[in-house]
C-alpha cells in the first residue's frame, strides 16, 4: 500500500511538471520577438511556394565577391569584399529575401 501511495504521489507530481512545461514553452514562443517578426508585413514579396528556384537581388557594386555565407538562428550572413577592399555584411532572412542589416568595414569608398 505504502508503495501504491508514492507511485500515485510520483505520477501526480510528473503530471503536474508536465502542465508547467508546456505552458511555460506556449508562453516562450508566444513572447519570442523572432516570431514576431516573422509574422510583420515582409519588406519584400514573400516569394511563392514551388520547387522552382527564386532569383533575390542582392544590390552590391560590380566586380564583388561573395566570400562567405553563414547561417546564425533564422539569418543568413553574407560576407562580401567589394573592389576598393573594404568589406560588408548583409544580413538576410532567408524565407522573403529582404537584407535586414548591411555592414561596411575597412576603407571608406570613395566617390568618383
């Protein structure tokens, strides 16, 4: 009997853990501000869904390289060196093509 009563106790606490998991995860990705986002009006088209491929701009100078891709959570960083030397990052979210974030570093461009 003794051991009946802490299965019965054991069970009822992992039952109750359980509830508490799953709320606390709803109310995690309910608050989780990458979801939202996700969710916001696109800047660009999302493109339509299919196997072909789709073709996304990416507005850098003529004769850049892209020299790295990395992808980091819902992102994909680009690594790109441009002619002059200097180097930019763009940061793109890869379910509707849109940069999000452009960095230069190294040497200024200059205009010409």
């Amino acid at each position: 009997m003794q051991l009946l009563k802490a299965l019965v106790v054991i069970m009822g606490v992992l039952i109750v853990a359980g509830f508490w998991i799953v709320g606390a995860e709803l109310y995690r990705r309910m608050n989780d501000p990458e979801r939202r986002a996700a969710t916001a009006v696109p800047a660009v088209e999302a493109p339509a869904p299919g196997n072909a491929p789709v073709e996304v701009p990416l507005d850098v100078p003529p004769g850049s390289r892209i020299e790295e891709m990395l992808a980091v959570g819902s992102r994909v960083l680009l690594r790109v060196t441009v002619p002059n030397g200097a180097d930019r990052i763009y940061v793109m979210d890869p379910r509707n093509g849109a940069v999000t974030v452009t960095v230069t570093a190294g040497r200024k461009e200059t205009v010409q």
